[in-house]
C-alpha cells in the first residue's frame, strides 16, 4: 500500500465517520479541539494527523484511533457483534456439553 493510497483511506475515514453522525466540520471542530481548517485538511488528504490528533479525534467519534487507517471492507462494521454471537454459541454448547455430563453422571 503506498502512502496516497492511506492518506486517501484516512481522510474517507474521517469524512464517513463525521457524516455518519450528521456533524459539520465545525461541530467536529468543536467537540475534538482541532481547528476547522485542519479538519478540512485531513479530509481533503492534504496533511496527515499526529497521534495527538488522532487520539483527539478517536475520543470526539468515541472509537479506537487505529480505525481511521482501516481499508473500507478490511473488517465488517459489526465484528463486535459478530464475535458476540460466536462467543454466545460457544457459551451455550459448553452448558449444554456439561447438563449432558451431569445427566450421564446421575445414571
């Protein structure tokens, strides 16, 4: 992967995030302490963020810095979740293993 093709990964991040919480660029000003031409800046691939700046802006959309240099389609949206119902299933076959094992034990 080149540097364009991140910095181009990173600003659509940005951009797709703010636009999901239907917040303006001044909104995202306001709520991360970044300067609104900055902001402009990173989501029009201009200028790279610090970590500093990262970490400001992970903090405003309340989500891990690292996400903003994730590939569109890398993970899905909803790991979280997905994972969750693996580790339901698993709970579940594990209780069940073991109501069998008490029950074959009892006999």
């Amino acid at each position: 992967m080149t540097e364009k093709e991140l910095r181009s990964i990173f600003s659509e991040n940005i951009k797709e995030r703010r636009s999901s919480c239907n917040w303006s660029q001044v909104q995202l000003a306001q709520k991360s302490g970044i300067s609104v031409n900055f902001i402009n800046d990173l989501e029009a691939g201009r200028k790279w963020a610090s970590p500093a700046t990262l970490v400001k802006l992970a903090k405003a959309f309340k989500m891990e810095a690292y996400e903003f240099l994730k590939p569109p389609g890398l993970l899905p949206d909803n790991l979280n979740g997905i994972l969750q119902k693996y580790a339901d299933s698993i709970h579940h076959a594990l209780e069940q293993t073991r109501h069998e094992f008490v029950q074959t034990e009892q006999k």
